[in-house]
C-alpha cells in the first residue's frame, strides 16, 4: 500500500527531465558528488564502511546487498534533480494543482438524520492548486502520514462531496482503509 507522502513522491519523480542513475556505482558516485567528495558521509548515510564506498567507486563491488540497494536507490531518489522537483511543486501548488486516484473507504459525520455509514469508494479527482500546496508544505514540514491523510480528507471532502461549498454543508470526511492512492502532476 502507498501511503500519501509516498504517493507525493512519485508525483513529483514523474516530472524528472533526466532518468536517475541504475547501477550501483553510478549511484555511489552520485552521493559521493552530492556530499563534497566525502566519502565517509556516505559512508554514514548509508551505514556501511567508508571502505565499501571507496570499493563501489571503483567498481570492485557491482551488486550491492538487497537491502543496501534499496537504502542506496532511496537516497538517490530523494537528491535527484532538486531545481525539477522545486519547480513541479511550484507548479502544482500555484497553477496546475494534482490529480488523486484513490480506492478508500469515506465515512462521514454530518447533521443527524443522515447516512454516515463509510463506503468504499473510487475517486479520480483534480484538487486545486491550493490543497496541493498544503499537501506539499505539510510533506516538507515533516507532517506525519496521519496528518497528510486529514489534509487529503479535507480536500476530497471540499472538492467532491460539498462540491467546492454547493452542498452538504458542514459535512466532515473521514478518509480510512486506504486500498489505492496515486498522485500526478
């Protein structure tokens, strides 16, 4: 299951001009440039020996362990391209917005006398640029999962269910068992 900050990410990854480094030692080297040269704050970031960086570099060591590679492709990841990634979250947050496809279950608390009985639903939606950019500034701020899925809840309740404040005013959204979730810019 993707979760929100996840699925934040691989929007953003899709608006990267150039794809990231594959091998290992590409990826090493990529670090290595991204850190002054420092072989030994790789070495940290990653947790293994400064030596096993130099070896990377060199390529004495090829394929890395299942789950060094994926730490290695991780950090890589979350470097890659900044200037891209800085203009594609200005861009969704100031102009173009995001697109949500998401399979959950919503339930409701609204005025008494009405259905709150959570449903599972499927929604394809465009939220606003301005949800977008609460969407990314509470991602930069660290906001935890919990707190990025209120934000997302919040938005879908504005822009599907009280259809941007037509109706089912005062309708609260509770976004829960969380089967599918893609982002895209």
């Amino acid at each position: 299951m993707t979760t929100i900050g996840e699925g934040l990410d691989k929007a953003i990854q899709g608006a990267f001009t150039r794809p990231a480094p594959k091998s290992a030692g590409a990826q090493m080297r990529y670090l290595v440039r991204q850190h002054q040269r420092s072989t030994r704050r790789v070495a940290e970031l990653l947790g293994i020996s400064q030596r096993t960086v130099e070896r990377y570099l060199r390529n004495q060591i090829k394929k890395p362990r299942p789950e060094l590679a994926e730490r290695l492709e991780r950090e890589v990841r979350a470097r890659w391209q900044p200037q891209v990634r800085a203009r594609a979250r200005q861009a969704a947050a100031t102009t173009t917005g995001i697109m949500i496809d998401t399979r959950a279950r919503f339930g409701f608390t609204a005025a008494p006398g009405s259905t709150d009985d959570a449903r599972l639903r499927h929604l394809t939606l465009a939220l606003p640029p301005h949800h977008a950019a609460r969407l990314f500034q509470a991602q930069e701020a660290g906001a935890t999962e919990d707190r990025l899925r209120e934000i997302a809840a919040e938005a879908l309740g504005e822009v599907y269910f009280r259809d941007n404040g037509r109706r089912a005013h005062g309708l609260e959204v509770e976004f829960t068992d969380l089967e599918h979730l893609q982002f895209e810019l």
